[in-house]
C-alpha cells in the first residue's frame, strides 16, 4: 500500500545432508521464481503525485525535442529554397561537371576576388574605397547596376553591414544607394512567392534590416514596389 511492494520469500533453501549413503551429496529444495511475484506487485502499484509529475515532465522534454526537429526540417527546406531563390552560387563539386578545367578555376578565381572585395566592404561599407579596389580586382563597379550584383552575389558580406549600406539616404542626399537598393531588390525573384509572408521572408533573408525607422521605411517602400511589380 502507498508505493510499497510487498514480495513474498521463498524459505530458506535446505542444505542439510541427506544421509543415503553418500554423505557428500547436498540436496536443496527447489525455489519458486520470485520475478513474476516482484513484477506482478510493481504493476499493482498506484502512481502517487510525484510518478505523475515525473511521467508528464518526460512527455513534455520528448514533445519539445519533436518540435525541434521537424522546425529544424523545416529551416533546413527554407534556407535550400532561399538559396536558391536569392542566387547564391551553385555547388563547385556540381559546377565543376559542368565547366572546362579552365572555366573552372577561372570561376574560382573571381571568387576568391568577390570574397576579397566583400572583406573590403565589410570593414568599412561606408567608406567608398572598396568600389575603387573593385577595379583593381576585375570587378568593375562603376554603376548602381554592378554594385548590387556584387552585394548580391559575393560570399562573405556581412548581412549587418550591407543593411547599412543599402538603407542610406534619403534619396536626395544618396541617390547612388538609392538606385543600388532597388537594383539589389531586381535580383529577387518574387513571382515565385505569391504568399506575401513567404516573400518578404526570402527578401529579409539576404540580409539584416537595419534599427532606424527611416530606414525600414526605404526597404519596405522598394520591396513593396519590386513585389508588385512582379506579381
């Protein structure tokens, strides 16, 4: 009663010698198998307050791992869509079935030039030096056009600093990343996203929306112009 298994004993076994002649031989009496009685009495115990708590606290770390790993599943299916979607570069192992040897390593070596560049960029967006060192590294980036291939494509742009940058203005005072803002907003392909919701997710994916008021006011004006032009 209360949690409390009662378990019945066998007698003790009898190791007396029995004198039939051979002095030497022990006969014992055979015991009953205790399991059954021990496993009969657990399963006749009532749960108390605290076997119910323990038993409700698992479910509830078993639905918690559920949750996260099919959100993960799902994480994992938007980031391979929101890849594809925002262009960024292909697999090289698949690229590389697909291009020459010397195709090949020139693509590599553009690479290691954007990821250069992107460096550039990331220590001092503001600063107008990284355009000019795009030159030098074969990647010309003399109009608004160009700029925002650059920022959409490169490997390596902090998502931080490219919010920065893309949210300046007002247009009067920066009409250069003004332009570069709504040509980087032409590189989305958001006819594939009717729902608005999946839409301006892809589009928030590519980078980070800076704090200020004013400039989430110009990003959600140039999204909402690409978006429907789009649709």
């Amino acid at each position: 009663t209360n949690g409390v298994v009662a378990v019945e004993m066998d007698k003790p076994m009898d190791t007396t010698p029995k004198m039939n002649g051979d002095s030497s031989s022990v006969r014992s009496k055979p015991n009953a198998p205790t399991a059954g009685i021990v496993s009969a009495g657990i399963a006749e115990v009532p749960m108390n307050a605290l076997n119910v708590l323990a038993v409700e606290g698992l479910l509830t770390i078993v639905k918690s791992i559920a949750r996260r790993v099919k959100a993960s599943s799902k994480d994992r299916t938007l980031d391979r869509t929101l890849t594809s979607t925002s262009g960024d570069s292909l697999d090289e192992d698949f690229v590389a079935e697909q291009l020459t040897e010397e195709e090949f390593q020139e693509k590599k070596k553009q690479k290691a030039a954007l990821s250069k560049l992107a460096e550039i960029f990331n220590n001092n967006p503001t600063n107008e030096e990284w355009i000019h060192r795009g030159k030098d590294l074969g990647i010309p980036l003399e109009t608004p056009e160009n700029v925002a291939d650059f920022l959409f494509q490169a490997p390596g742009v902090d998502k931080g600093k490219l919010g920065e940058y893309l949210g300046k203005g007002p247009a009067e005072v920066h009409p250069f990343e003004d332009k570069v803002r709504r040509a980087f907003l032409s590189h989305f392909d958001f006819s594939k996203h009717r729902n608005f919701a999946k839409a301006i997710r892809v589009f928030l994916h590519k980078f980070r929306m800076p704090g200020e008021a004013q400039c989430i006011d110009r990003f959600m004006e140039a999204f909402a112009q690409e978006y429907f032009k789009q649709q």
